[in-house]
C-alpha cells in the first residue's frame, strides 16, 4: 500500500476533483441544475445531507446536550433554541441589518457582472510600456487576468512581472486604466456603491411596503429576540448561551468558491451572555475552545488557525465590543492562505440594548445574588454549518495511486454519513440472506449500506469514496466458521472477526 496523501492536487486542480466526486457521488448539486441552475444555492444530495446533519449533531451535542467545560471546572450551562426564519422586519431595524448589513459593490458596464469590491484585485505591471494598463481578478483567480494582459499588451508575460493591488488602493485615473475581469475594454468598472444583502418578501396577500419582510440573515437575532423569553422560562443564570442551528440568507454581490459562500446556508451559532467584567476573558476562552473543537473533530492542526481581527475589518455590532477572532482554514483555493470557518465575536451589549431601546421592553438582567441590574455583554461563536462541510470534505480528500479507485474520503469516524458496508461475496449460496440479517442488526445502531451489486472491489471502491470506515464481507467461510472480512478503508487491509462480534466492532471503532 502506498502512502496515502491529500495534498498531491493543490489549488484548483484539488478543488475540481473534490466538487467533482461530490457530485458524482451525491453530496452537493447545483440547485434547480435541470433549469441550469441558480447561482449561489445548492442542494445536499443523499450523502452529503447526512454528513451534513453529522455535523449539525456533532455541534449541538458539544454545545448544548454535553457543553464545554467552563474556567472553573464545572460544565458551562447552554441551552438550545429554534426560532422563527422571518421576524418582525422591526428586528432587523434593531439589529442594525437593514441599515447596515450592506458589501460594496461594483458594477461593470459593458460585461453587466457585479463585483464585491473588496474581493477586486489588480495585477499592475512592474514595468509600465508606453501606457498603463491594469487588469482586474477577484482575490485568489488571477490566471484570467494573466491571460487577458498577455492579450492587450502583446508580451508573454507571468505572474511575476506584476506587482498585486487592492483596486481600492487605486487613484481615479488608474481607475480608469483597468480592465474588468469580464471586460475587453478598459475603464468599465463603476465606483463602489453600497448592497444590502437581505432578502426581502412580503407576508400576506398585498405585496406592499407595510408588508415587507425579511428572510434572517443570520441566525443571531433570533437569540436575542427570545433571550428574555428563555430566561424568564427556564433555570438559566448569567453568565449562560442559547445555541441555535439553521438557514440564513445573504443576497451574496459574488456567490464562489463552491459552497464555501452561497445565498442559502446555514449556521451553527451560540450566544454567551455573560457580565460585562468577564467578557474579555470568556472572549479568550470562546476563542481557543472552538478552535479546538475543530480539531478535535479530526481536522489537521496546521490547516487551522485563529487571527484576530484587524480594526477595519469589524462588523457594525463588533466594534461595540472587544472584536473578532476567526477561526481559519486552510481550503484548497485559498491556500497557501486561509479563510473563514467560524467567527467568535465579542458583541458587548450592542444587540439588547439596540432591542430593548426599539421594542421598550426591559432586557437588563438582574442577579438575584448581588441584587444588581445590568445589560449582559455577548460572546458569540458562529460558524457556517455548509462551510463546516466545505472544509470537512476538504480536509478528508485523499488520494492513493495505487488502487484502481483512487479517490478516498477519509472522513472522521464521527462523521460519516454511512458508519458501515455490508456485502454478500457472491449472490448464492446462503450469503445474501445472512448479509442481510447482518445488515439489518446493525442498521439499528449504525448507518449502514446493504450493497449486492458489482465485483467486491467496485464495492468497496464506492464505499472509500461515500467515506465509510469498515466494510463487512460474508463469503464461503462465513458459513462454515462463523466469521467475516472486515475491510478498513483507510488502509485497506482486511482481516477476519466473529460475525457476532461485528456490532462490537464498530461500537469500539465508530460508536
Ligand atoms: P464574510 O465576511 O466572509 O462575508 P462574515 O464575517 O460576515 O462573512 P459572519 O456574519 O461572521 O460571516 O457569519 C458567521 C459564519 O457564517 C461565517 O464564519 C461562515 O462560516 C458562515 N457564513 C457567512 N456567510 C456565509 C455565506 N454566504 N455562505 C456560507 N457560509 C457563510
């Protein structure tokens, strides 16, 4: 067996073989693919809806059924929630989205694309001809830009004569020199203006203003809507969270890179409120545990990082409080580089005093031991659930060029959607039916594939690429001795156990 690696394909070359096996193998489609598709939304096909409820559960879990262990070395209470996708459009005022929840955006005049103007790059020759010309790429995709300035300029040139700007960081007559990224001529591109990313539709029969509404942008403000409502129901004492998990919405200027941003996705998000003099430090600790959870979901230490955010990067409610930590990972098209998983924000108390002030209702929190009233301060762990995905299906692509299927997802045991295979060797003698009895005592603890179809290695090939960690074969000697193969995808070596001791088997490896 050769050594098994994933970093053979790097970049986009990496990229297209994981979407590739994705949708051959039913994890991710285009939405509404039969009608072309639209962009910036997908589907969850039969494998990767159940990796994606894996994860989902895995989250939930180990934030509100078993949460983390607090500084003092007691569990730290957290309870769950489900609320409402359309709220109030009131809420959304509060919040500051429908004021603020805005990219800026930059249109191109003669291709008719939109732009996020802070993901629009320039490749600036080092060395100016007889005029200046500068082209256009959105941030990690500068090969069409390459392409284009070899055209215009007439040279064969390469990434290394160009120096790399922010297009922001241009004055207005270089403006005026750039060639878009889908332009043939140059000075196309308009000035920024800024797009509200909220979805709106209207609730009830007339399509009026006064019925306008929103589809949540994020997760949050559902928690903060029902903070005094879980409070004021359950056991709960400052300093506590409320989880939540489900769809937002973002009307995304430029959707990309796969599933990594999309219109409709969804999120994993926990609010922490906590008294003003501990925030700082619960800021620290929310940090670092996520950071580690990630990790402990088996993603590699190197492919991870936290950087703090810089001043001029914070969202409207972070600038309140103490900032931004985001947990990185290093995907394939950002690498060497990394990008967003998680983002852990200290919100302070912009959200409920922005939601008392506009609903009059009374959100300070008084402690029954100090006999004080004040506003909790937030600490709010949020990552993306399909972004989780993305960097899961990332971290577990492997490749192994001596097995004549070589594409391999080694998914963590935890997450696999399917736990196990079981086949019949051949379809007589007797070893159908005992596969299926097989199958059918452990599909009561495992997801399990029941598989009678195709040569045993076609099968145990489908099996390496849906990630499933063990494969149980019944043959000859099942009859006769009372034991199976067992295949181990990783390594793929097999050796043989007890049929009754199958169950067992898995529990220990996969339970
Ligand atoms: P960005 O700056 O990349 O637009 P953000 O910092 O606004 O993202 P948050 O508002 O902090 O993102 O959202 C929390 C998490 O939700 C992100 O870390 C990410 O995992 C996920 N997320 C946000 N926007 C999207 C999207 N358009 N598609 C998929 N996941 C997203």
């Amino acid at each position: 067996m050769s050594e098994m690696t994933n970093d053979s394909l790097t970049g986009s070359a990496r990229m297209e073989k994981i979407v590739a096996l994705c949708k051959r193998r039913g994890f991710v489609f285009p939405a509404s693919e039969i009608y072309g598709g639209i962009n910036g939304f997908w589907d969850y096909g039969p494998l990767g809806a159940q990796l994606k409820n894996n994860l989902r559960d895995a989250w939930w879990r180990d934030m509100v059924e078993a949460p983390p262990i607090g500084p003092d070395g007691h569990p730290l209470s957290i309870v769950g929630l489900d609320s409402s996708i359309v709220q109030n459009p009131k809420a959304w005022i509060a919040s500051g989205h429908v004021g603020g929840f805005s990219d800026p955006m930059i249109d191109c005049r003669e291709s008719k694309a939109r732009y996020r103007a802070d993901h629009l790059m320039v490749l600036r020759p080092k060395e100016q001809g007889e005029y200046l010309a500068l082209f256009a790429f959105l941030e990690g995709e500068p090969e069409p830009a390459l392409k284009r300035a070899k055209k215009v300029l007439r040279l064969s040139v390469h990434l290394a004569d160009f120096e790399t700007h922010l297009l922001s960081e241009l004055n207005e007559e270089e403006r005026s020199k750039v060639y878009g990224p889908d332009a043939a001529k140059a000075g196309t591109l308009t000035e920024p203006r800024e797009f509200n990313l909220m979805f709106k539709t209207y609730v009830g029969a007339t399509s009026s203003e006064d019925n306008v509404a929103y589809l949540r942008p994020e997760t949050a403000q559902g928690i903060f809507l029902n903070y005094k409502n879980v409070l004021d129901t359950s056991r709960v004492r400052v300093p506590f969270g409320i989880a939540q998990v489900g769809k937002a919405f973002r009307n995304e200027v430029t959707p990309r890179n796969y599933i990594f941003r999309s219109r409709e996705f969804e999120q994993m998000e926990m609010e922490w409120f906590c008294a003003p003099d501990e925030a700082a430090s619960w800021f620290e600790f929310w940090s670092k545990t996520r950071l580690e959870w990630w990790k402990s979901l088996g993603v590699a230490e190197e492919n991870l990082r936290l950087r703090k955010h810089d001043q001029d990067e914070l969202a409207h409610y972070s600038r309140e409080g103490e900032g931004t930590y985001d947990v990185e990972y290093r995907y394939p098209f950002t690498a060497p580089d990394f990008g967003e998983l998680e983002g852990v924000a200290h919100r302070g108390d912009f959200d409920l005093t922005q939601h008392q002030e506009h609903s009059k209702t009374k959100l300070q929190y008084f402690d029954p031991e100090t006999r004080e009233r004040f506003m909790p301060h937030v600490i709010e762990p949020a990552s993306g659930l399909t972004r989780g995905v993305l960097a899961i299906l990332c971290e577990s692509y492997f490749v192994d060029p001596e097995r004549p299927s070589p594409e391999i997802m080694r998914f963590p045991s935890r997450l696999a959607p399917i736990k196990a295979g079981v086949f019949p060797l051949v379809n007589k003698d007797g070893m159908p039916e005992i596969a299926e009895k097989l199958y059918l005592e452990l599909r009561t603890k495992f997801p399990t594939q029941f598989d009678v179809k195709q040569a045993i290695g076609k099968r145990y090939a489908r099996m390496d690429e849906a990630g499933t960690p063990f494969c149980f074969t019944i043959d000859g000697e099942t009859t006769t001795e009372q034991t199976v193969t067992v295949r181990d995808r990783d390594t793929g070596s097999q050796e043989r156990i007890a049929i009754d001791s199958v169950s067992a088997f898995l529990s220990e490896r996969v339970g």
